[in-house]
C-alpha cells in the first residue's frame, strides 16, 4: 500500500511540475502586448489596421473590381481606408484593366478609389498608361485623372493632360494637350 501512496504522490507531483512549466512558457510567450500597448502601435486616427487585403465588388453575382493592397488603415469617423502597394482589376465584358499604384484611399460608403504615385493602368487592347494619380468611381464605371498622361502601345505613343476611361465600353478620352507620335516600336515606357 506504501508503493501506491507513492506513485500516486509521484504522479501528482509530475502534473504539478508539468503544469508549472506550461505557465512558466505561457507567461514568457505573451509577455507584454496587452491591449493598451498594441493599439499605441495604430497610427493617430486609425480605427483599424490589415495586412494583405483582398476585396472584390460584386453585383447580381458578377464581379465588378478587385483590389489588393499590402496594408490597410481604415479610419471608421471619416470612412477612409488608407492603402499601400495597390493592384486593381477592373473587370469588363471585353476584356479587364489591372492598375497598380503605391498608394491610395477607398471611401467605404460611395466605393471611391483614389490612387496616387507609379500608377499604371495595362489595358486588354495592348496599351500601357502611366499618370501619378487617378479616381474610380463605381457608380460611373469610370476612371479618371487631372494629372498629365503618357500613354504606350506597339504602335503609338501619347501624352496629354486629364483623361477619362469608361471600363464597361473600353472608350478612352484624353482631355487636353494631346500629342501624338507614331511609329512601329514604341515600347519606351516612360520619357
């Protein structure tokens, strides 16, 4: 009866000792971070910070946009979420645009996307834009831009300032000081 006693006394004494140890990991693994600490870590009016985002518009089960963006912040009194290193797709029965940009803000409410710095547009008829700043306006299905233009393709090559794009019917505008040059290689990017 004295050996029971003792392993039962030993085995009491494993799960204490076991248990210790989980405590001792626990306390050390989690050690800070409360919730006071990580929302310091939030910049000044963000209500909500995300990595790696991923969200697509639909309606009527088809999908209209697309947008994925590194990070961001969203800011629940004005409606803004801020976003970094953005990629966009548009989608149309013809044929979708993808649009990239290092910055930019949604507008939660109207679905406003506003993108600024590097931003490129690649079409499905073959051409490239590059601006440093654009507006989508989902109620429009419109993308437009007040800022100077260059436009590439394999054919041609235009630079202008202002520009609108209606991606349901593929119709580009460009709205002032357009100039044109053609050519069969006209693949130089950016002047």
């Amino acid at each position: 009866m004295a050996r029971r006693f003792n392993v039962r006394n030993l085995l009491v004494l494993a799960i204490l000792v076991l248990a210790g140890s989980l405590t001792v990991m626990i306390v050390r693994n989690f050690q800070g971070g409360g919730p006071e600490e990580i929302l310091e870590t939030l910049p000044r009016n963000v209500d909500l910070s995300l990595k790696k985002i991923n969200y697509t518009e639909t309606r009527e089960g088809r999908r209209h946009w697309s947008l994925v963006a590194d990070s961001a912040a969203h800011n629940a009194k004005d409606g803004t979420t801020r976003l970094k290193n953005i990629r966009m797709t548009f989608y149309g029965q013809q044929g979708d645009y993808s649009l990239t940009a290092a910055n930019g803000e949604m507008q939660i409410d109207t679905r406003r996307v506003s993108v600024w710095d590097d931003v490129v547009i690649e079409s499905p008829q073959g051409f490239t834009l590059y601006t440093e700043r654009l507006d989508y306006n989902e109620k429009k299905r419109q993308v437009r831009s007040d800022r100077p233009i260059h436009l590439v393709s394999d054919r041609v090559e235009i630079d202008g300032v202002g520009m609108t794009l209606d991606v349901e019917s593929h119709s580009l505008k460009i709205l002032s000081a357009v100039e044109a040059r053609f050519g069969a290689d006209q693949h130089e990017g950016r002047p």
